[in-house]
C-alpha cells in the first residue's frame, strides 16, 4: 500500500533523527514505564526481539526479564513465519538473517505462543509506526500481523516505542492486527 510506504520513509527518516542522547532517554523511561506496569508483573515468558540499527533498543528490557527469572525467546523466520527459540543469555552466538536481524540458531529450544497462553506470555512487537488503536505499520514483511492473528486473546502484546513513532491514525487492512498496549515516553 502505497500511503504505508510514505508512512515508513517518514518515521524511519524521524528515527534517524534523534540524537543518541534523546534515544536514550526514551528508552530508559519506556523500560522503567513497562517494568512497573501489572502487565509485566503477570508474565512469566517474554516473547522479545534483537533490535536492528534505528530500533528501540529492547536488550535491557530482555536481561531484566532473564535477571528476574523469566523465560525469553527471540525469533527465527522460519518458511516466511516467525517461530520463537528459548535463549538463557543475550550473548549469542546469533545468525544474522538477510534482512539484518540477529536471531538465534536453529539448535536452540523452540516454543510457541499457544503453548504459554495461560502461562502468562508477554510478546513485544516491533514496528515502524503505531496509532492510539494500537495499530501498527511494521516493515512490510507481514511477519508479525501473521503471528498475532495465531496467538490466542488472553495473549499480552505491547509495543516499546519512541514517541516519534505514534501517528494519529494508521490505514488498517483486513490482515493488520493491533497490539493490546503502547508504551512510550510522555515527554515530547
């Protein structure tokens, strides 16, 4: 879709944007925003994802859910779907896919979200652009509109986000799905 395209050049152009410094600001308020919300304290496995260059960066988030005792997966695309793999440390080794994501090997243990439905799963999901209907705009790959129309509804998703990235409204076709909460900084 076209107006997706414009979408993505826009945001991508507004992340590249901020200086480091803002970056990190918003990244630490985010993380301590998500880790005092009830949603967090609920999930026992954390569904997450190595960052790509312009990204939120979800590593601190990932070894505070890995220091506290949670299980974390990452994924692996897998016949153009995600499948997620159980790692204990954020130091790797790791694949890097052809689109430029570090992902786990293949040798490590897989899950699936309909298996941790009712133990309390959280998945983070990426994205470029996101509106208050917790609609999003990801990378055009239909990755994760594909894993969260699997997931089961008692599923918590939450997108981690720079405030650069919330636009007023999305355009939504028939395959978008949104996630259940957006955490991003209050401060413009």
């Amino acid at each position: 879709m076209e107006k997706k395209e414009k979408i993505r050049k826009e945001i991508k152009a507004a992340l590249l944007g901020l200086s480091e410094r803002e970056k990190l600001r918003q990244e630490r308020e985010v993380q301590s925003l998500l880790l005092a919300d009830p949603l967090w304290n609920s999930c026992k496995w954390v569904f997450g994802f190595l960052p790509m260059g312009h990204e939120f960066n979800l590593e601190p988030i990932l070894q505070s859910a890995l220091d506290s005792g949670r299980r974390v997966a990452l994924p692996r695309v897998e016949k153009k779907r995600l499948q997620f793999h159980e790692i204990n440390s954020l130091n790797g080794p790791w694949i890097l896919h052809a689109y430029g994501m570090r992902e786990p090997g293949a040798d490590t243990p897989r899950t699936a979200a309909d298996q941790l439905a009712a133990d309390g799963l959280l998945i983070i999901v990426p994205g470029l652009a996101f509106d208050r209907r917790g609609y999003r705009v990801g990378y055009g790959g239909g990755f994760y509109d594909r894993l969260l129309s699997d997931v089961p509804e008692n599923v918590v998703t939450v997108s981690c986000i720079f405030r650069e990235q919330l636009v007023r409204e999305l355009p939504v076709e028939p395959h978008d799905r949104t996630v259940r909460r957006l955490v991003f900084s209050a401060e413009k």
